[in-house]
C-alpha cells in the first residue's frame, strides 16, 4: 500500500457501512502509508467525517493496525459549489472558515490532521462521476460567475489561514485561471489533474503539485500517449498521487468502486510512465506530501 493523497471515505462507506470501512483502513494500515487524506464537500462536514473515520478506526481488532491506522489519516476541509453554497457563498465561507478553526482548536482526536482546505474549484464537466445526478441547467453564465466567486473565496480563505488547497478544475481552465492570477495564494496542489500538457506549465509555473488518479490509465492509444508524456514530465518534487475513492477505479478494475486498496495500480502505471522503480516514486510522493502539508 502507498500513500493516498484524495479518498471520500463518507462517499465510500455510505452503502457498505463502517465495518467495511474498518477493513479497508485495516488493510491499508498493513503497510504504514504515510498519508491517507479524507476529503469532504460540505462547509462543517469535517466533524462528522472525523467522528466517522474515528469509529471505523476503532472497530479495527488488531492493535498495531489500529495505531498505524491513526498515525496515516489526514483531514482536508472546504465546499464543492452546488446551487445552494453557490448563491449563499458568503454564508458557507464563513462556516467553512469557522468549522476550520473550532475543529482545529477542539480536543478532538484528529484536531492536528486537518492541513488543506478544499477540495474546492471549478467542475463543467457535466458527465463527472462526481456530480451524477446533478441538475445542471442552472449553470447560466451568471451562475458560472457565481461559482467562480466562490471559489476565490474558498482561495482566499486558504491564504488567511495560511493552509494548502486542493484544487478540483474540470473543463474550467479559464475560470480556475483567472482566480489563481486573482488571488496569489499558489500553495496546494491540482488533484485529479484532467488537462493538457500546455496547462500544465502555467500551474507548475506558479508553483503549484500535481496529483493523479486511476483515471490516468484509462485512455485511449492516442491520448494514453498524451498523458505519458504528462506523467513523465511532472518534476519529481511536484507529483502526488491519489485514489479519488469512490470514483476513478483504475483499469483493470475499472467501472467498479474504487477503494483506496487500489492505489498501488495507479503507482505502477504511473512509475512506469515516469521510467522509475515504483519504490522511488512512492518516495518522491511522501516526500512532497510532508513538505506541502506538513513542513
């Protein structure tokens, strides 16, 4: 098992339940992977969310397991604009920056383990896995604007306080853009990185990671080619990567629930890609885990 920069683990467990939950952190515990971050999509999820991972940690009957399992989880916080937290944006950013600091300043048991904000961004992808269902009429050109206002603040937010974002931006360049150059907040990372080799250098220019998910291995001959080249092109102190559980499993399970067990398929294809021993890439990820979000 490797570290995991992204996983949903309310998403992942909503139909299977906490005991499955218990062992999938069971089996990733195994190997004492630096780093599993739980990401949310809600303003104050972050209470409940830890409160969830808490138990499914304890439901873990091996010991050592169980310590390593609290040693590996690592908590983002942020708003993934729907109509609601899109209209009412000021509101939710006031929550979201509120639930940050009470949570960071609470007894809680992983008070210390939340370092990012988000994920937050920019999504016109209307055939997303992650907005299935998703009513997408009301995305005018006002509401664009809207959305786009949102996330400014969400960035800004992360400059105040002064903690890393993760940047979600599908089919939304521009409007991803034009808040980056707005804001100059550039300390986060790219998660799930769904663009070309062009836009690539203008968010490594800035300073900004890259992550990767299970969707890098599903293209076709010609843009498999084109993502090669991506993947090998990331500077080594730049590249992250993540399961994105539940969505994104990668091929040869594609098309199934992705759990973060599956990680080690996106590290293989991704070393491969890179013309590097698996061992050194997971290396490299650790390594700019600890200085993006723990330094």
């Amino acid at each position: 098992m490797y570290s995991d920069l992204f996983f949903n683990f309310s998403q992942m467990t909503q139909d299977a339940g906490l005991d499955y939950g218990a062992e999938i952190f069971s089996q990733m515990a195994k190997s004492k992977p630096l780093f599993a971050l739980d990401t949310g999509m809600k303003a104050d999820d972050i209470w409940q969310r830890a409160a969830m991972v808490g138990e499914a940690i304890d439901l873990i009957e091996d010991e050592n397991a169980k310590h390593n399992a609290r040693q590996m989880v690592y908590f983002s916080a942020g708003i993934m604009g729907d109509l609601d937290s899109i209209e009412n944006r000021y509101d939710y950013i006031e929550r979201l920056e509120d639930s940050i600091n009470s949570f960071k300043n609470s007894d809680e048991d992983f008070a210390d383990r939340l370092v990012a904000i988000g994920p937050c961004g920019i999504d016109h992808d209307w055939e997303s896995a992650e907005y299935e269902g998703r009513d997408h009429e009301y995305f005018d050109a006002r509401t664009i604007s809207d959305e786009r206002d949102l996330f400014a603040l969400e960035m800004t937010l992360g400059k105040k306080l002064s903690m890393p974002v993760l940047v979600h931006s599908r089919k939304g360049f521009r409007e991803t853009s034009d808040v980056l150059k707005a804001v100059k907040w550039n300390k986060g990372v790219i998660h799930g990185y769904a663009y070309e080799k062009s836009e690539l250098d203008f968010f490594l220019d800035l300073g900004w990671y890259i992550s990767f998910s299970g969707a890098v291995t599903y293209s076709g001959k010609k843009a498999a080619q084109d993502m090669a080249e991506i993947l090998e092109y990331v500077p080594k102190d730049r590249i992250l990567i993540e399961s994105d559980s539940p969505y994104y499993a990668p091929v040869p399970l594609k098309n199934t629930l992705n759990t973060p067990l599956n990680i080690t398929y996106i590290y293989d294809y991704i070393a491969s890609k890179r013309h590097v021993p698996v061992s050194k890439l997971s290396a490299a990820v650790d390594e700019n885990f600890k200085k993006l979000f723990l330094d």
